[in-house]
C-alpha cells in the first residue's frame, strides 16, 4: 500500500454516500425498526427487566423495574425521531449528536431485552465499559498525536505490548507500580522513535513500517514471555495493580459515583489526557503548529516552523502514551503480562482514532462504544441469552467493522498525513 493510498482509504471510510445527514437518519430509522421487530414485538406485555443501579460506596437506589415491551417500542420511537430529524431538518450541527442519541437506544433496547425476566447489574456493565475503554483512550490519542502530524501510527499494538511488558517487569522488580507505569512510557516511546527514525529519516512507507514494528514487538514480547518471564514468574512478572482511588463525597453519587470517581489511576490519566490534547491541539499555539506540520507542511515550513522536529516529537510523544495504554493491561488490570494479550486492541484503538476524526473527545467517544460491546458480550453470555457465545466474543469487532465501514459518514483526515516531507 503506497503511503498516498492511506489518505484515500481513510477519506473513504465513511462510504460513497451523497447525504451523510441522509445515511445517518437511514441508520436510525434501521435501528428503530430492529429495536421495535426483534426486541419489541415478540415480548410478552407482562415481561420486565430488573436493572440494578447499585454499588457501594454510592447512595442506595431503588432497583429499576422496566417494562420491556413499552419500553423499547419507546425507544423505537426515539430513534425514528432521531433519524427523521436528520433527514428533515435544515443544515446544521448536531448531526453527530442525533446519530448517537439512535445508536444509544439501540444499545438500551438490547440491554432491557437481554435482562428480560432477570436481573441485569446496569451499574457493574458501565464500570466494566469504562476500564475496557481505558487502554484504548491511550491508544486512539497515541494515533491522534502522531497523524495530527501527518504521521500515520499502525504501531500502536506493539506499543502496548511493549508497554504492558516492561510495566509488568519493572512493577515487579521494584515493587513500584509508578516506576512501571514510567517504564511503560519509555517502551512505547522508543518504538514510536523507531517509527519516526525510518519513516522520517529514510521516508519508508509509514504503513509497513507500523506493520513491521508491530510483528516485531509481538515477536519478541512472546519470545520473553515463553523464555525469560514464565521460568522467574514470581520475581518478573507478578507486580501488584494500582488500587482504585476514590474521590471523596462525588464516589457517592448514585450510578455514576462508582464508575468514574471510584477507578485507579490509568482513568483518571486517561481522562486528563483527553482534555489536555484537546485543549492543546485546538487552543494553543503547539497545537495550531502541530495541525499546521500535518495539513500543509511546506506552507509550515516556509513560515519558519521545524517539519521534521515537530513530527519526531509528536510520534515519541504519542509512543509513549501508547505505552502508557499497554501498561495499564498489567499493572493497571490485570496483574500479569501473557503474550499477545491487547488481541488486537491497538487496531481497535486506531479504528476508534478514525471513528473520531482524529479528535481526542470523539475518539474518547468511540473508545466507550467499543468498550461497551466487549462489556456487553461479556453480561450477555452469563445472562444465557440465546446467542451463540461465538457471535458474542464478536461482538467489539462487529462495532469496529461497521465504525470504519461508513457509520459516521465521509471523514477526512490531515491533508499530509502519511505523505513523506523533504525540504528542497
């Protein structure tokens, strides 16, 4: 793949549609009619689902009964409302928004569907889809970072086995979670020093390269795991996890409380760091430079800015958030490094980057649907429904394929993303 073809891979990622105001209230009109024929019209009048909304340490509430047959033909409602609205409805913002507003009462829909008859723990599901998202926030700002640059990051699966890897070992050797978080940051951030050396040096093709790097990381983390961390397994590779830190009086507050104000450090990073890229990319002189390097380099670089400086930057910088992202597989969740463990996650991480426009808050967005299908499938197989648990484990792939597929309509990433740049 040449390095223009990224760009047209990515331009076309939302579909040939015309109208994506037109193919956006399609979608909610589809999901509407899913909502009221599989999840509406089949149900018993009588059936209800019991939602438990409580964890400690919030204020008690009451378990909510939901009627399920009224229920979603509600949702039904909202969702063809939503769609006839962006078909009807002059031009304006908000698109995005009503788009969002279908595809969350088809989630709700199928969640009251699935807890039909049983009871559903709706507060541990969102606290679930929030640490799922988290390594994946890291990832899609990873690629945000660099492509914001016009450097293209496939590598981000490598990053993070990088990251989770040395995080593991050195939160082991040390007993310092912090120093293993460091340690994380430093694998990723060679790696992505490595990708700026030859894609920036030498003007490799940034695709092959990011592919190259990830077979390499992959190769090598499971060549340590088999040979060096699985024979010392008590002294390499059982560091402790970070423990969740509450706020004081906000963990309180019912639903809410537990799954954002009750969770260990990567989230609350994860969060700072969205509303930092965000405010420097957008509001800050970096940021206009960096926007700048990534749509017009020359026009940059004839204004006096350093190209090649400020990419090498932006692809270390962004490297070691990613290998913050893989760190938080280890010492932030799990406890342990196994080899091929982020199974593919980084590519969900850059499928969420492109389904939020190379935007920190929407791609942080996007990152919470893919965390919320992998949460998902995970309820619903303890839940018995009647799907077979294969489809299931599909089920954030499934949401990664439609996402790049042409959900959100035509997108258009950095004008000189993954175009090498020589001064003349």
């Amino acid at each position: 793949m040449s390095q223009l073809s990224w760009a047209a891979v990515t331009r076309a990622a939302g579909g040939g549609v015309r109208s994506r105001r037109h193919w956006h209230g399609a979608v909610c009109v589809g999901l509407a009619l899913a909502i009221a024929w599989l999840l509406a019209a089949g149900v018993d009048g009588s059936t209800v689902a019991r939602l438990n909304l409580n964890a400690a340490p919030a204020t008690s509430i009451p378990v909510a009964v939901v009627p399920v047959r009224i229920t979603n033909f509600a949702l039904a409602f909202v969702s063809v409302a939503a769609g006839l609205a962006l078909v009807l409805r002059p031009r304006g913002r908000g698109t995005y928004a009503l788009l969002a507003l279908g595809l969350v009462a088809f989630g709700l829909a199928f969640v009251i569907w699935a807890a039909r008859g049983s009871e559903m723990s709706l507060e541990g599901m969102l606290s679930s889809t929030l640490i799922d998202a988290v390594p994946l926030i890291f990832g899609a700002l990873s690629g945000v970072m660099c492509e914001r640059s016009g450097v293209i990051n496939i590598a981000i699966e490598g990053q993070f086995l990088a990251g989770a890897l040395l995080g593991a070992v050195l939160g082991s050797v040390t007993g310092d979670l912090w120093l293993g978080m460091v340690g994380g940051a430093l694998a990723g951030a060679l790696l992505g020093a490595l990708l700026a050396f030859l894609c920036l040096r030498y003007r490799a093709d940034q695709i092959i390269v990011g592919f190259v790097i990830v077979t390499f990381a992959t190769g090598l983390t499971t060549f340590l795991d088999t040979q060096v961390l699985t024979p010392n397994q008590a002294t390499l590779n059982s560091p402790n996890t970070f423990a969740p830190i509450a706020v004081p009086l906000l963990d309180r507050i019912p639903l809410l409380g537990p799954i954002v104000f009750d969770q260990n450090v990567f989230l609350y990073l994860a969060l700072a760091l969205v509303a930092v890229i965000h405010v420097g990319l957008f509001h800050t002189r970096w940021g206009l430079r960096v926007r700048a390097v990534g749509e017009h380099p020359r026009a940059a670089d004839t204004l006096g800015l350093r190209v090649l400086f400020i990419r090498y930057r932006n692809v270390i910088l962004g490297g070691a958030i990613g290998g913050v992202g893989g760190a938080a597989f280890t010492i932030g969740s799990t406890g342990q490094f196994t080899a091929s463990m982020t199974s593919g996650l980084g590519y969900v991480a850059l499928a969420s980057m492109i389904f939020g426009r190379w935007k920190p808050l929407w791609a942080a967005s996007a990152c919470l649907l893919f965390g919320f299908a992998d949460s998902l499938q995970s309820n619903l197989s303890v839940l018995n429904v009647p799907i077979a648990s294969a489809f299931l484990l599909m089920a954030p792939y499934i949401a990664v394929i439609l996402a790049v597929a042409g959900l959100v309509g035509r997108v258009r990433p950095p004008a000189a993303d993954g175009v090498p740049y020589a001064r003349e």
